[in-house]
C-alpha cells in the first residue's frame, strides 16, 4: 500500500513538474484535451453505451478540446512577440519580432 501511494506522490509530482514550463497556449490546449476527453467519454458511453464508443468519444472530445483550447488563446499584441534571430556571425539571439516576421518574409 505504501509504495502505491510512493509512485502516485512521485507521478503526480512529475505531471505538475511538466506543467510549469508550458506556454500559456499550450496549457489551454493540455486542459481543453482533458475537458473534452472527460466529455467525449460521457457522450460515447451515454450513445453506445460499449467501451468502443467511450474510447471513440474521449478521442473525439479530446482532439476537439485541444483544438478550441489553442485556439482561444488570446494573442500576444503586436511588438511583444518575441522571435529567434541569427546573426552574421552564426549567434543566435532573441529580440522583438520586427517587421519581416508579421509580413511573413522571415
């Protein structure tokens, strides 16, 4: 029983460890995958009421709720977006995105 709750401590240690480094888009997109794989779940086993429906349901749900999740993150206003550049000498450095970035010439 110990070592249960040993290996529970230490995944749900490593599952929050992985969440701070996340972007804020993809914690949206990890939370909207959970939302939607839970409700899909529901849904497939209320519909077929069969362990194939639940699973097609939590894949549906969870690949939709990842998509909405992403997409409704809120934008970085123009100039704050930061970008990755190289410079003449091969250093790679980042700085504000300038123009070639919104233009798509980059």
């Amino acid at each position: 029983m110990i070592i249960k709750k040993a290996i529970l401590a230490v995944l749900m240690t490593a599952a929050l460890a992985g969440c701070e480094t996340q972007t804020e888009g993809q914690q949206r997109a990890t939370t909207g995958a959970l939302i939607g794989g839970a409700g899909g779940a529901l849904v497939g086993q209320a519909i077929g009421g069969n362990t194939k429906s639940t699973v097609i349901g939590a894949a549906s749900g969870a690949l939709l709720g990842a998509v909405v999740g992403s997409a409704t993150t809120p934008q970085e206003p123009r100039g704050r977006q930061m970008c990755r550049y190289q410079d003449r000498y091969g250093q790679i450095y980042t700085a504000p995105c300038d123009d070639r970035y919104y233009r798509g010439d980059y």
